[in-house]
C-alpha cells in the first residue's frame, strides 16, 4: 500500500515542549514534514481521528544495543528497531560493545548503511572512545565522527586511565560530540553480580558498592571542569551520583545523566537471585536511591530517560545469577513503565515527561530540539495514554524476553510512530 503524501491528525492532545504547549490541536503531515494543518483535508489524504490520544514528537533513546554484529541469536538492528517504534522510538544511539566493536569507520558507516536500508528508525551509531573497548589507546575519533558517530563511549567498561579519559573528552569537544560513560570502577565492581547491602548478604550473592560508580562520576566531572568537554553520565544509579550531578549542573559545567525505567521501578529488594532477568549495571540498588533518581528527573537534574535496551538470550540468562550476562530489555516497556511511574503517580507533567524522551536527548547529541512545527520532519507518536494493559513478553517485537517487568500492570502505550511521515509502527 502506497503511504499518503498528506496525513491530516485530528483532535489530538499536543505535548510540544520545545515550545511549550500542551493543547487540543491538529497536526498536518505533507511529504513527510509537519506543516500548517489546512482548513480541509485535501482529496485523498489520510484523516486520523484522534480525539483521546496524545500526539508528541518521536521519542529518542540515547543507549540501545542493537547486538548487530556478533550477537544477532539475542537481537539484529531490525528486530532492535522494531522494538523501538513499537515503543514510541524514532531514534535511537547504538552502543558500540558489538563483535567487533565499533571502532573503526567502516563499521561506523556500514551500520549507518544497514540501518537506513531497514528504514524503521534512526540509528546513530555511538563509536568507541578506545580501541576494542581496551580502555588504553584511543580510538581514530575524528575519522568515527567523519565518518558518522554521534557520540564516544565504552559503554560495558569504563575507561579506567584519567589521562586517557582526558585526552578523549579533550579530542571529543573539538569534534563536538558528547562522551557517554558508563561509571563503573573496575577495581570496586570486582565479580559483583548485585547492589552491595543487605540483600546481597541475605542471598550471599558478590556485591557491587555504590562507590563504584561515584568515584568515576567525581573523577569523570572533574575532568569535565579542566576540559570542557560534554559529559553525559550512562544510566545513574546511586543517590551520591545524583548529588554530584546536582552539584556540577550548578557550577555551569556541560555534564548530564540519564536513568533508566528499572532504576526509577525496582530496588534490590525485588531483586529473585534466581532469576537473572533482574541482573543488570549498574545493579538495582536502595530504595533511598531509587527515590533520589526520581526526585532528580522531577527537578531536572538528570533531563534524559533512556532504556540502556539489553537483549539476551534465553540461554544466557539461564545460566545463573553468577553467571549469566548483565542486561535486561527496555524499548517496549519504557512508555509504561516511566509514564506509570512519574505522571500517574503525581511525580512530574506529561509534557515534561515528553520532554525527558525528546528535547533532553536531542540536546545532549546537539540535534535541534525535536518538535511538532511546520516544516520539521513528521517524526511523530500516537499515545494512548488511559489504557493499562499488562506486560508480557509474548508480545515483544524485540528477539529477546529479558525484561523484570513481566506481569506489571502499566498506564499508557505507543499505539502509531511515524518516521518522516511514514507509519513505522501501527497497533
């Protein structure tokens, strides 16, 4: 079937934060770009009838393994997209811990080309801040951002040597990319499998402290401070976390941080040591920092949700708590989960909800703020956000099932994405 070239919306609520509105309103889509709704549809466009959902521009996940190469038995670029659009994602950063990982340009450029040929959603690749994810030489970053890397990480490992880190943020503000890091003390986290307290001694399982990822969020602002560079802290977990972040935001650094749906939800408390589909990091921690991470998104000191999407198989995670990968899955579960969590629950607006899914990424990759203006690309989601449905993995378009949210009740889904115009994703 041919997509309309003219797409007419309805009677839609409008959450625009980049520019603040949150209103009844219609929207007009015209080869693939939003412009001034006409004051009747033109023949043969298509007409939405909206009147009970949310229209808001294409949310951006900043932090997806696309697994594409080297592990494509948990998820492939496709099924990670498909995953994506189905929860309202028109964009989202691919992290480069693939096999090989994405340290050279070619492979830069070649998921670049794979992900526009599947044409579900945009794929930026993040490059490698060093090669092979080594932590000691740094990677060719100006021929990875040549050749189409949005930003630098060694997401899965820190970046161990202060004068590496250094030299990397140094060389990513000339090229005006942000550095994502993943802040986790190698020498701390030791063979920990959860957050370090009492449930970890209950279940006698290794423990990783909060410390762990504290000492390199201090390290990694300060670093920040005598370079000038943009620092983006990956899925923040701790509540001291938060205060450093708090603190440096203050002073006028370039420093952000984004949390995760399981680290707004879960505590270690719902931690099933003998199931690894609660085994993730930075692991679930207190229920004191759960309510600080919360607290930061409702006050703005962390601005960016994003899932740090993890597929594994079914086998890998039945190896064990000990044994099995870190990571659980996000894409389709994100919606749900934050809007329940923060909207429902009184914690923020919806609009700033929106927000924390679009401008807030948009503006850490330096993208213009993501909106639903004329002549901006028809990058949009449909929202129902009054139905509750229950999660279950069944209906996943992602290869993987690894979510802890299995069986939660939650308010609010994706129920169209477009992408330019197209329909990507319809219910």
């Amino acid at each position: 079937m041919t997509e309309p070239r003219a797409i007419l919306i309805r009677g839609a609520r409008l959450l625009d934060p980049a520019r603040g509105r949150d209103e009844p309103g219609d929207l007009y889509i015209l080869n693939g770009r939003f412009a001034e709704p006409p004051p009747a549809p033109p023949p043969g466009a298509e007409v939405i009838e909206a009147a009970g959902l949310v229209a808001a521009p294409g949310f951006i996940d900043l932090h997806v393994h696309l697994r594409e190469p080297g592990d494509e038995d948990a998820e492939t670029i496709e099924t990670g997209c498909r995953a994506a659009v189905r929860g309202g994602r028109t964009t989202v950063v691919a992290m480069p811990n693939t096999r090989p990982p994405m340290d050279t340009p070619d492979r830069v450029a070649g998921l670049i080309r794979r992900a526009e040929e599947i044409g579900l959603c945009r794929v930026l690749p993040a490059a490698c801040i060093t090669r092979g994810r080594a932590g000691g030489t740094l990677a060719p970053l100006a021929e990875l951002a040549a050749a189409g890397a949005c930003a630098f990480t060694d997401d899965g490992s820190t970046v161990p040597s202060d004068d590496v880190m250094r030299r990397a943020m140094e060389q990513a503000a000339a090229l005006s990319r942000p550095i994502l890091d993943h802040a986790q003390a190698q020498d701390l986290e030791r063979r920990g499998v959860m957050h370090e307290g009492l449930y970890s001694a209950r279940w006698g399982l290794p423990g990783i402290p909060s410390a762990a990822e504290v000492d390199i969020v201090r390290r990694d602002i300060r670093l920040a401070r005598e370079t000038g560079g943009h620092l983006h802290i990956q899925h923040v977990s701790a509540a001291e976390s938060v205060e450093l972040l708090r603190r440096a935001r203050a002073e006028g650094l370039p420093v952000s941080g984004e949390v995760t749906p399981h680290h707004l939800a879960l505590t270690d408390a719902d931690v099933r040591p003998d199931d690894a589909r609660w085994k993730m990091n930075p692991p679930l921690r207190g229920k004191a920092d759960r309510a600080a991470l919360v607290r930061a998104v409702e006050e703005g000191v962390i601005g960016v949700l994003a899932t740090d999407h993890a597929p594994h198989t079914a086998a890998a995670k039945a190896r064990g708590f000990r044994e099995a990968p870190f990571g659980v899955i996000g894409l389709e579960t994100a919606v749900g989960v934050t809007y329940t969590r923060l909207v429902v629950n009184g914690r923020m607006s919806a609009l700033d909800w929106v927000r924390c899914c679009t401008v807030g990424p948009a503006r850490v990759l330096g993208l213009p703020d993501p909106a639903l203006a004329p002549g901006a690309p028809a990058d949009l989601v449909l929202l129902d956000l009054d139905s509750e449905r229950t999660v279950s993995a069944g209906e996943f378009r992602s290869k993987s099932r690894n979510t802890p949210f299995e069986g939660w009740r939650v308010k609010g889904r994706a129920v169209r994405t477009f992408l330019g115009g197209r329909t990507v994703f319809m219910e």
